[in-house]
C-alpha cells in the first residue's frame, strides 16, 4: 500500500486505495474474489479502470477479457508520453496526470499548425508523422520533427508570439496541450514544474555549450 501510495497520481491514489481496502487480503472478512475487485476498479474513473486492465491481464496471463477501446488508449498514451522528451524528468507517478489534457489532432500534409507572430497558446507533441519547423519569408526550414518530438513548447512557458511557423510535413496524429490548462496542471501537481524546468535548463546547458565553441556548458 505503501508504495502504491508513492507511485500513483494523486487523482488515482484515493479511489485505487480506498477500493484495496474494500477487497482487503484473502482470509479477511471484506476479501472478495479478483473478479469483484476488478469490477469495482473498473467502475471508479479510467485511471482505475486501466490499472484494473493491468491486473486482469496478469490474473488471465496476458489476455485482457474486459478492456474497451478508451482504456485501451489511455494506456497507449501514458506509454507515449514515457517516450517524449520534454517530460523525461517529470516523476512517472506525476506524468500520468498529463494524459487528461492531451487532445488528439489528426493532421494532414500541408496543414499549418500555427504562424510566426501569432498568439502561443498550445504545444503539440507528434504521435505519428512529421513537422516541419520554417522560418523567415522564404519559409526556410530548420528543423522537422518525427514522433515523440514537440513544437511550441516555449507556449508553455510565456505568453510570447511564435517565433516560427510549424507546417504538417507527414500525414499523421499529433497530441495538443492548451497552456492554459497546463498551467492549471502545473499549480497543482508542481512536481510536474519541476521536472520540466529540469529539462530546460538542461536543454540550455547543451545550448550554451555549442555557443561557447568549446563544448563546456556555462552557468548562467
């Protein structure tokens, strides 16, 4: 219970723990069978409901009987997030709690994510396909971005114009995250804050470093 309590999010804590306490060790007099504790997961809320996928592959040896596709996506996208970069050092038990901001947005090649100078409102993280990142008249572009890869993300940060234009290089699927619903994330899951100014100062570090010529980072 312990480290259940370390390790889960804390909108999943409560529910997980309370309905733990329901089923309670074999023997005891609230012990009931895995298929009741499972159901109960599975009616609390769709962090629940995903653990309770979790644990009924383990009970059927890797087959899950009862998972839908919406849990289904959940899970794949916790999984995703695991592998972006910019949220590498934000805590596993915090990351999770990105999952319910995550907006999918399928795209198409050609399509404009957004343009230098307008308002920046939102990050957008590339499941599948590619992004390109122009910049000047000329449209020169300077970076293209494949999947587990972000652009806006400085959206996060302040409330500056965009600094470039993003083009949809690839067909594919993009994840969006509002800054102002990351804000309000951020305020109350702070070690979330934390993990993300570790990776830009990081990322700052490594910048610096190129610009000093001689490949050691400067403090600032």
């Amino acid at each position: 219970l312990e480290l259940l309590e370390a390790l889960l999010p804390r909108n999943v804590r409560v529910p997980v723990l309370e309905a733990m306490e329901v089923f309670g060790p074999p023997g005891a007099p609230s012990y009931k069978p895995a298929g009741h504790a499972l159901a109960h997961l599975h009616a609390l809320d769709d962090w629940s409901a995903a653990l309770a996928v979790r644990l009924e592959e383990s009970l059927n040896g890797g087959q899950t009987m009862s998972a839908d596709p919406a849990l289904l996506e959940v899970m794949a996208r916790i999984s995703f997030l695991k592998e972006v970069a910019l949220f590498e050092e934000i805590p596993a038990n915090h990351r999770t709690a990105l999952v319910p901001i995550c907006e999918e947005v399928p795209v198409r090649e050609g399509e404009v994510l957004f343009r230098a100078g307008e308002p920046g409102d939102s990050l957008y993280l590339v499941q599948e396909g590619a992004v390109g990142v122009v910049v000047g008249d000329k449209g020169v572009e300077v970076a293209r971005l494949g999947p587990g890869e972000c652009v806006g993300e400085m959206a996060l940060i302040d409330d500056a114009p965009r600094s470039a234009t993003a083009v949809v290089r690839e067909d594919g699927s993009l994840l969006r995250i509002a800054a102002d619903v990351f804000s309000d994330l951020l305020h109350s899951e702070p070690e979330i804050a934390f993990g993300l100014l570790r990776t830009l100062v990081g990322r700052l570090r490594v910048a610096t470093a190129r610009s000093s010529g001689e490949g050691v980072a400067i403090d600032l």
